[in-house]
C-alpha cells in the first residue's frame, strides 16, 4: 500500500500523439494510475486537407476520440492550434475555426503561429514560395509572424493571434482549468505556494498583454 501512495504523489506532464492514445487506451489508464495528469496534444487544424498537406498523419476525428479517452481517466489536456498553417486560408476561414474550437472538449487551447525553423522542410517550402519575411531568428518564438501567407500579411496574421486569445476568453478558462485540476488532483495540488505564485505570474502577464493590444494599455 505504501509503495502506491508514493507512485500517486509523483506528478507527470507529456505532450503525446492523439492516435497512440487511441490506440492504446489501456495504455492512459495506466498513466493516469502513475501520475500523469496533463497531456499536450498538437491538434494544429481542424481541416482534413490541411492536415494533409502538412503531413500531420492524424485526423481530427482521431483528435476527438483521445479527448474522450484521457478524459474518461480524469486527464487534463492542452490543445494547440496553428495559425497561418493553411496558406491559402482567407481571415474568415482562421476566424472560423478559431470560434470552433470553442465547442471542442479540450480544458485549454492555445494557438500559436506557423513558425518554420531553420533547417526545417518547410522553412525551404515556404523560402521557394517567397513566404518568409524574416531570417532574425530571435523572433521565432510562435507568436511573432515570420511569415506571410497568400492571403494575409504578418499584421493580419499576429491580430487573428489576439482575436484567438479574446475569443476564447483565457482567463474563464484558466478558471474552467482549476476547476478540472481540483476535481482530479484535489485543493492541495493546485494551492501549493510555488505553483500558484507561477499560475499568478502568468495570469498578470496575459492580462498586460491583452490590454496593451486591445485597450491601448501601456
């Protein structure tokens, strides 16, 4: 019994494959019972022929269907999308599939921007469709536009970045998140001082963030 309670006290974080969740259902119990309690998954797009193009290998369905399985086994999950990653995608389109993911059963999604680094296949796709506009690596940092697509400038590109981060509303999220956290790990995990300094931190941080680029804060 001893040896048990001293598995459940270690605490895990992993960023896996959607369709090896699928596949091995028994596979996230077992993660679940060893400690694992937040999964990162790359969901990247909700379009079939994206994906495609992009040779991600997974389906959104099969997306879907690890959301319900690492759930099922009181799993938190982090999902990211990519934005500028279907380059012919009008502002509509990324607006689109931005309020979608609303509806998705994933506790936090965040978004990032189609960044191609250096010794990438697609840092060499995007150079031969004269889609880079910068080779100052300091800025690859996923939410600096590096690029441009064929319909939208890297202005475009970084506003459809903040309109995913009031569309979604993070800060009710974040309380949606704790919330999953108390119920799956208990008060005691989520009100250890390091780990809500650090929430805080971040909290603020976002917060500035937005208000600067919404309201004109500095």
């Amino acid at each position: 019994m001893q040896k048990n309670k001293e598995i459940n006290n270690f605490k895990f974080i992993a960023q896996v494959r959607a369709d090896s969740l699928v596949k091995s259902p028994q596979m996230v119990k077992k993660m679940a019972e060893a400690g694992f309690w937040i999964v990162f998954i790359g969901i990247e797009s909700v379009k079939k022929k994206t994906l495609k193009d992009v040779r991600k290998g997974v389906a959104f369905n099969t997306v879907l269907k690890a959301l319900q399985v690492l759930h099922k086994y009181n799993i938190i999950v982090f999902g990211n999308m990519i934005i500028g990653l279907d380059l012919k995608a009008s502002e509509e389109d990324i607006r689109k599939e931005i309020r979608f993911m609303k509806k998705v059963d994933v506790d936090l999604v965040s978004f990032t921007l189609l960044t191609p680094f250096p010794g990438t296949d697609i840092l060499r796709e995007l150079e031969k469709k004269n889609l880079v506009v910068t080779k100052d690596w300091s800025k690859y940092t996923l939410v600096n536009p590096v690029i441009k697509t064929y319909q939208l400038s890297p202005k475009k590109i970084q506003e459809l970045l903040y309109y995913s981060f009031k569309e979604h509303n993070y800060f009710n999220n974040l309380r949606h998140f704790s919330s999953r956290i108390i119920k799956t790990r208990g008060c005691h995990f989520i009100l250890n001082p390091r780990r809500f300094i650090f929430w805080i931190k971040t909290f603020i941080k976002l917060r500035i963030l937005i208000k600067k680029f919404f309201l004109g804060i500095k």
